[in-house]
C-alpha cells in the first residue's frame, strides 16, 4: 500500500486541504440546544448490531472510537474554517467504506454536545444507512422525491442524542438522474435551509462506478474520500482526487488499515 500512501500525500501536499493537516478542535462552531424530536419517529438500535457492523463512535471504551473522534476533530475544523455545514462521504468504487464511515462519524459529530446532526442516505441505489444501524425505513429519500411522503415523515430519531437520520428505503434504479435532479437538489436546499443549526453528512454513491455522485457534488459544502486499505487502486484513487478536486475535497480516510 506504499503507492497508496505515497498518492495520498501527493494530494495532501498539493491541495494542502486535507482533514489529516488539520489540529485542534473546532472552536468557531455555534453552540446549539439539541434538536426536538417530538414529531420525529423514534427508534432504539440494538447494541449487538452496531457492534457486528462495526459501528463503534458511540461506544465509550472501543479502541477505534478514538480514530474517530480525531476524524470529527478534523473535518469539524476543516468545516468551520469554510463556514460550512454540509459534508458528503464519497470513495471511488464500491464496497470502499462510505456508509461505515459516514455512519461512524455522524454518530461521533453527535457524541460531541455542540453539534445536532443529520445523517442522510444519499446512496440511492444502493442504500446502506439503515442497514449499517439496524434500523428498519419505513419511509425514505426515494419516498420523498416520489412525493409519497415529506421530509418530516421519513426522518428517524434513533435515540442517540442529537442525531437524525434521513434513510433511503429501497433502491431506486434509475438513481442517476434522480440524485442529480432538481427533486434532489431542492431536498439538500430544503434539509440545509430548514435545519440550519445542523451539520448534514451525506452518504454518496462511489464517484467513479456512478454517474450520480458528481452531479449532487455542487449542491455540498465539502466532500472527504474514503480509500480502502488494499481494495481502493492507485489509478482510481488518483482519478477520483482529480475528480474531486473541483468540489471542495477536505480530505482522505484511510479505511481497513490492519
Ligand atoms: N475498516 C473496516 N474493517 C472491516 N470491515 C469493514 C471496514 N470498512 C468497511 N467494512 C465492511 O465492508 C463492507 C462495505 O463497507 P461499507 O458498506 O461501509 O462500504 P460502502 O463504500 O458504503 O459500500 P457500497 O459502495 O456498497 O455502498 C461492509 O460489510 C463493512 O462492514
Ligand atoms: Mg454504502
């Protein structure tokens, strides 16, 4: 994996953006009071299954819990030092690490008591969110863009304090054009305008397989790539940072490292 990381840091020195340069905690964030969610469906994840599926950012004694924490420290600094508050999750190809990831670190901008967070499936072909949490959508995104459902309904409470999740409930075929759509672009608007005091991690399609990710890409404050240790290729991480280079790329997450 030298090439890997020797890719990585050719990114890193070029852009000098990514989240692996920044220290600190973000300091310039707003405080907010936690979200209500009294209309909100409520629903209790089962320990075991967050453990199976590796989602450990809420755990108190795990040891990749810290890993985490040092992500939300330094996408949280990266997005306060652009005013920012929206971030998708996106990586190459598939089976990468997005939804882990994206998953692990709404949960971990949560724990933090200063940030409400929205963490919302915009994978909607292959939709992983709820699974990831076991959690059962019994509306979603696709529900939303259908017009069969509104914002508010599909929204799921899944008693960590100060998350939210907007799942995708089933896979949508022609996604392509639906995650570029107008429809699509007026959901990330309404979700921003209308729950300004949240942070919003997106979980994205992978940005080489699909056309779909490059065409939500403007609607975004920032994007972090995730590179799977012995998976991702040099060729496609380097096509997918030339990609990403026009869309504010914080940075990388080096996902599987022994
Ligand atoms: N660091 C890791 N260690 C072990 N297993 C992992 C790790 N990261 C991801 N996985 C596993 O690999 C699989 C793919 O991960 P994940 O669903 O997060 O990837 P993805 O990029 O969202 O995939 P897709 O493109 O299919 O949506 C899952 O079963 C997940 O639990
Ligand atoms: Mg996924």
């Amino acid at each position: 994996m030298e090439q890997i990381e020797r890719a990585l840091r050719k990114s890193r020195e070029q852009r000098r953006t990514a989240v692996g340069h920044q220290n600190g905690t973000a300091a310039k964030i707003r405080l907010t009071p936690a979200a209500t969610h009294t209309q909100t469906r409520c629903v209790s994840l089962a320990p075991s299954l967050l453990d199976a599926h590796r989602v450990v950012s809420a755990a108190v004694h795990h040891p990749v819990t810290d890993v985490y924490r040092s992500l939300r420290a330094q996408v949280l600094q990266a997005l306060n030092a652009r005013d920012k508050t929206t971030i998708g999750i996106t990586s190459a190809n598939h089976g990468e690490g997005k939804t882990l990831t994206a998953v692990n670190l709404a949960i971990a901008m949560a724990m933090d008591v200063n940030h409400n967070v929205l963490l919302v499936d915009a994978d909607l072909r292959n939709p992983g969110v709820a699974t990831c949490l076991g959690l059962e959508a019994t509306l979603g995104v696709s529900d939303y863009l259908t017009g069969d459902a509104t914002i508010a309904d599909c929204l799921v409470h899944p008693r960590i304090e100060r998350l939210t999740v907007l799942p995708a409930r089933n896979r949508i075929g022609n996604s392509a054009e639906l995650l570029a759509s107008p429809q699509m672009v007026h959901l990330a608007r309404e979700l921003k305008e209308r729950y300004a005091d949240r942070l919003i991690v997106y979980d994205l399609p992978p940005i080489l397989t699909v056309g779909d990710a490059i065409g939500f890409l403007p609607t975004i404050d920032a994007t972090l790539l995730v590179v799977r240790d012995g998976a991702t290729r040099v060729p496609d991480l380097n096509r997918a940072l030339e990609l990403l280079g026009g869309y504010n790329l914080i940075g990388t997450v080096l996902n599987g490292v022994p």
